[in-house]
C-alpha cells in the first residue's frame, strides 16, 4: 500500500511535468495531443485536472475547480 504522501507526490510531479510539456512544446504538437492523446481525469485536492498523452509525453490540457 502506497504511503498518502507518496501519491500527492506522485501526482504533483506528473501535473508539473504536464504543464512543462505543454508549455514547452510546438502548438501543432500540442494540438495533436489534444485531439488524439489518450486522457486522463485526477481529481486531487479540490481540482479537476485532464492530462492528454501523445508520444509517451504528458500534456496539462485543462484545470478546473470542484
């Protein structure tokens, strides 16, 4: 069983690494990963957050609060 502060960890670093993507990367891979990424949903600490995969790479593609 995982340890709570491992996961918040764990799901801080995939958020972190997402939004780097996103923001690092070329708008034409960007859009591929929105329209043809697989999606994710997290819901963590009040916030909904949909991460797109393309190519084995994290994209933050929206964050919403609950």
């Amino acid at each position: 069983m995982k340890h709570l502060a491992d996961e918040h960890a764990e799901i801080g670093r995939l958020v972190l690494a997402a939004n780097l993507n996103f923001k690092i990367r070329p708008l034409r891979t960007i859009l591929a990963a929105f329209l043809f990424g697989r999606r994710e949903r997290i819901e963590h600490l009040g916030r909904r957050f949909s991460i797109a995969h393309w190519r084995g790479l994290p994209y933050l593609m929206s964050i919403r609060e609950l």
